[in-house]
C-alpha cells in the first residue's frame, strides 16, 4: 500500500493531485471524491495525455458533476472515468485500484507507479 492523501485533503474541490516518484518516472495521480465515495486516476487526458487541472487541486468543470481537461475541455465522469464530451469521447481516463484505511486513501495496484507511468508513457502516439 502507498499512501496518497487523507481523504480530508479532498477538501472543497473534492479532487486531489498527487505525484509518486520524479522525473521520467513520476506517476501523476489524481484521487477524486464523488457522493462519498473516492476514486483515482492517473492524471493524464486520454487525448493527449496532459494533465487534467487548470490550476493545482482543481479539476471539476464549474458544473461540480465532470472533471474537466485544461486542454480540450472534455469531461470525465468522476465515478467511472469515462469520457462524455469532448475529443476523446468514448475514452476513459485509466483508473487505478485504491483502498481506505483510518481516514487516509492509498493506492494498491500491482504493479509499482514507475511501471504504470512507463506503461503510459509508451501508449503516447506522439
């Protein structure tokens, strides 16, 4: 199990950014919190593989139902990840298994972030 925030750190814009590792092997993670129950991502639109959020910690599209990519506009389901608008519709971000213990979200995929994030890197077609 690695820890990733607190589910306390969701705060008031239900959403929390995280990075496992650095450089080329950093994982960038984003754990969401939709109807009391969390979910996490890898951080990256399906599209062209950015970063979800416009600013640190905020990655809800003004309507508080969608998250939102700051490079296209497409909107994400936060409970299944899929994409309903936008570029990469049909697509859906890459979820990632997490568990709750004692008020602190962790993740506990298989395989290490460096493995995930390299994988992912690899599915870029640019």
């Amino acid at each position: 199990m690695i820890f990733l925030c607190r589910i306390d750190d969701l705060g008031a814009t239900a959403a929390k950014g995280v990075v496992l590792g650095e450089g080329a092997d950093a994982l960038d993670i984003v754990v969401v919190e939709k109807n009391g129950t969390r979910y996490a991502y890898v951080n990256s639109c399906p599209h062209q593989f950015i970063p979800l959020e416009i600013f640190p910690g905020y990655f809800f599209a003004e309507d508080g139902n969608h998250l939102i990519c700051s490079g296209h506009g497409a909107l994400f389901e936060p409970d299944t990840g899929k994409c309903v608008l936008g570029p990469c519709r049909g697509d859906a971000l890459q979820p990632l298994a997490i568990t709750e213990k004692d008020g602190a979200v962790y993740l506990i995929e298989q395989r290490s972030p460096k493995d995930i994030a390299q994988t992912r890197r690899g599915a870029r077609n640019w």
